[in-house]
C-alpha cells in the first residue's frame, strides 16, 4: 500500500478489498491520473482509495506522471523521550530536506536535522517509514522522504535555520506532540504513527 498526500488529502494505492476509510474507490487501470489530481488538489475529494491488481507496476506507473524529487527527515527523541519539532510556514514539522549529490539517505536524514535544529551529535537508530507528497513548482513534483528514527542527548540550546523559514525548534512530550499534530501535516502523523506502533 502507498499512501500520497496532496494538500493533505490523501490518495491510498491499495491492492487490498478491505475498505478502511470513506474514500471512493476507483480502479486504478480505470482512472485518468490529471482528474484525480485535479479533483484532490480543489479539495472536490477528501481522499481516494486507487485499486490495484499489480502494486509495483502501478505504483511506477503513477511515479511516471512526474518528478520524484527524493529527501530524508528524523524523527527525534532525546533522554525524555521528548520529540524534536520545527515550526515553518504557521505549521508544526519534522526535520528533514532534500538528499545532495552523492549523499547516502542516512547522511542527508542526519546533515538536514543538524542544520535545520542546531542539534549535533545524532545516533541512527533505524529506518521508519517512506513518506510521499505531491506539490506544484515548475511542473508537478512528488516528494519521496525517508524518515528515520534518532536519539539526541542535546543538553545545548537549538538554533532554528531561519534562513530556511524556521522560526522555532523544540523538544516536546506526548501532550505537546499530541497538540503540535492538530497543526501539522498528514505525512507528519503518518511518521508518528509508525513511531508510536514501534
């Protein structure tokens, strides 16, 4: 199963006959890939469940209406077990940006946290979860992030990277995290979910 969010609405590529949600359901060989879009990116759905009968060839099938552009993010937790957040653009986040040339996932999932939270000294601890979101510049680009869990034993003070729109960076606890998810992304739920599933 792929889960794609545009907007924050999602589109569920399934090759599974369980419904799990109130999406319309459309077989993927039937669909017209700009419609979806366009209907999901007006808000004219809520989300759309895509039926497959073969995942992987459909799936690289949908990838080649556009741009992968492909990134790396931590999720961070400290000796609390608090978890590391950014707020940009009005919106609670999770650390992570674009993989550089000749950068493995891991090192870019690392180099982007240090930068973007003044944090230093991460410990890897294990891969979590592939996120993807599609978003419009200069053509229609899907965002492929590799999330990974992290350990930080930061007792320094965290410097956001304002030149990046980050206006704050901190640890929170469960009812903080709780509260920063109502104003977040769906991806970004997504992350936790698998985080807190273990």
């Amino acid at each position: 199963m792929y889960n794609v969010f545009i907007n924050d609405t999602p589109i569920i590529i399934t090759s599974s006959k369980k419904k799990e949600n109130n999406f319309p359901v459309y077989s993927f060989k039937n669909i017209v890939f700009d419609e979806i879009i366009q209907k999901l990116k007006h808000k004219k759905l809520r989300g759309v469940n895509l039926y497959s009968t073969d995942l992987e060839n459909d799936w690289h099938s949908f990838l080649s209406n556009m741009k992968v552009i492909p990134a790396a993010g931590g999720l961070v937790i400290n000796p609390k077990k608090e978890i590391l957040f950014i707020f940009r653009n009005g919106v609670w986040d999770l650390p992570k940006g674009w993989i550089e040339k000749g950068e493995t996932i891991e090192s870019a999932a690392i180099r982007e946290v240090e930068e973007e939270c003044g944090v230093f000294n991460l410990k890897l601890i294990k891969p979590l979860v592939t996120t993807y979101h599609i978003y419009y510049q200069e053509g229609l680009n899907l965002k492929q992030t590799d999330w990974f869990l992290m350990f930080a034993d930061n007792t320094k003070e965290l410097v956001p990277q304002i030149e990046e729109g980050i206006t704050e960076v901190a640890f929170k606890n469960e009812r903080e995290t709780e509260e920063a998810l109502k104003n977040s992304y769906g991806n970004i739920k997504l992350v936790y979910d698998t985080f807190k599933e273990g």
